[in-house]
C-alpha cells in the first residue's frame, strides 16, 4: 500500500532506464512503490496521465511532482530537496 509520503515509479523490466532508475532507488534505500507495467498495462494509462508522455520510467513524488526518464543525477537532486534520503 502506498503512503502520502512514498515515491511512485512506473516502469518496466525491459527498459534500461527504468532498472537503472529502480537500482538507484534501491540503493539509497527509499521506500517506494514499483508498478511494473509489463504485469498491470492499465498502469501504463495511469503513468500517461501523470506525465503527459508515454516514456517510462515515470517517477511520482510525494510532493506530487514527477519526473520522466530522469537522469540519476535528477533523482537525487529530488529526493535531497525532499529530504528522504540521508
């Protein structure tokens, strides 16, 4: 179950940019949730939604922010400016 204050990322296992952004996750020990699109396709609609694009990885933020195809640079300038990383 997703809290208020947990990341979102929408990818999938094919895309390289989504296992690079879900490894760096992973390493800075965020909680977040993953939504595999190749198990839910109707989360692909959801991420489209969010984004306005159909590029993967999409990454929602707490603060309602999100950002696609971020670079790893990108991911933790963001979770530096919301303080959920050390």
């Amino acid at each position: 179950m997703t809290s208020p204050s947990q990341i979102r990322m929408f990818g999938a296992q094919w895309c390289r940019d989504c296992r690079r952004t879900k490894a760096q996750l992973d390493e800075l020990e965020l909680d977040y949730e993953y939504i595999d699109l190749e198990a839910d396709p109707a989360a692909a609609k959801v991420a489209e939604e969010i984004s306005g694009r159909t590029r993967i990885p999409v990454v929602l933020y707490p603060d309602g922010s999100h950002q696609v195809e971020p670079s790893n640079a990108d991911v933790e300038a963001k979770v530096r400016e919301l303080l959920l990383s050390d």
